[in-house]
C-alpha cells in the first residue's frame, strides 16, 4: 500500500506537460505576440453591427459559430490562432470552441478591439475602416 501511495505522490508532484498555450493577453500582450509569430490566424468574431471600423488587416471574419466551426474543419490546428471581438466576450467563446477542437496555441484580445490603444491604430498591421 505504501509502494502504491509514494507511486501516486510521484507522479502528482511532477508538473503535466502541456503543448496547449491559450491566454487572455492585453493590447499590448496580443500586439506583440502577434508580431512575434507572422505565420498565424488572426480571426475577427465581431457582429456584423460591431464589425465596421477598426480591424487587422490580415483579419478572417467568422461572425458566427456556424462560420467558425467550418474554419476549424480545414484549417492547421498547429498555426497559433490569435481572436478578437468588439469587447472580449464573444472572443471568449470562439476560444473553447477552438480549443475542444484541438487547436494548440490560441491568443485572446482581453477586452476587445475597442480597447485597442490609440497609439498602435495607424500601425502596419492595422486598418482604420472597412475599404469601400
């Protein structure tokens, strides 16, 4: 029993190795993080409503569930996917969405778009309004 027991405390003393990387990052976490890793998906979950103004360029809108499910079934689970809504709730949800579908690295805009500092919004990666 005590073999069994000191087996046990073993194996939960080591740390679990973990490939998976999903976090909540602040403006500039995400703004940093994503020009860290070019090679990425960068998905826009925002309404229709909420869509128009600000946005990256290299942006993938995927306003609905049904829309983001159908994205997960082609695309590389190993590519780090970055995702952003309007104020970081909708964002929230494409995130285990993406998770239960197996993506390993997944970035989240904590608080959204609108929260994006004014200082980065004229930026190479950014775009001000929807092109006409």
């Amino acid at each position: 029993m005590k073999t069994r027991f000191r087996f046990l405390l073993c194996l939960l003393s080591f740390p679990v190795l973990n490939s998976y990387s999903q976090e909540s990052l602040s403006a500039e976490g995400f703004y940093f993080k994503m020009r860290e890793k070019p090679a990425c998906y960068v998905i826009d979950v925002r309404d229709s409503a909420s869509f128009a103004g600000l946005f990256f360029k290299q942006s993938v809108w995927l306003p609905s569930k049904e829309k983001l499910l159908t994205f997960t079934d082609s695309a590389d689970r190993d590519v780090p996917v970055f995702v952003y809504c309007a104020e970081g709730i909708r964002s929230i949800s494409a995130m285990k969405i993406l998770i239960d579908k197996g993506f390993k690295e997944i970035y989240n805009l904590k608080k959204g778009i609108n929260q994006w500092p004014q200082q980065w919004k004229d930026s190479e990666n950014l775009m001000n309004k929807i092109p006409d």
